[in-house]
C-alpha cells in the first residue's frame, strides 16, 4: 500500500482532495470514469485500482498520466 509523506493512502489523497474541492463522489466518479460504489471502497482503502483507474486518479490528483513504459509525461 503506497502512503505519502503524510501517511494517507491514495485513496485518503484522492478523498481529501475531493472534499477540499467541494466535490461528491458521484460528481468525482463521474469525471474519473469510475463507478460510485468503486470510488467510496477505493477512498476507504477497501478497494485497489486496475491500471485503468489508476491513470485518471493520477491525472486527478497530480495533473500526469504514466506512458506504457511507465514514466510519467
């Protein structure tokens, strides 16, 4: 489980900043692509992401995307 420099998971990042921006999940799963339910186990750590999810929670919450081969662009 990846933490940040703060100890959150990247669910807990993605929850924060989500209600800093003063978003619902639904609003946030609708933009992100992923079903509501998805987005709620994913922010409460009960949930992993596939590869797909991963890159729009990234795009999200840090403004990237990862190339196939990894790097971030």
């Amino acid at each position: 489980m990846y933490l940040d420099s703060t100890g959150k998971t990247l669910g807990e990042q993605v929850k924060v900043k989500r209600t800093y921006e003063g978003k619902k999940q639904i609003d946030l799963a609708t933009q992100l692509g992923i079903p509501l339910a998805y987005l709620s186990q994913f922010e409460n750590n009960k949930k992993i992401l596939g590869k797909d999810h991963l890159e729009a929670v990234n795009q999200y919450l840090y403004g990237k995307t990862t190339n196939q081969g990894g790097t971030t662009a």
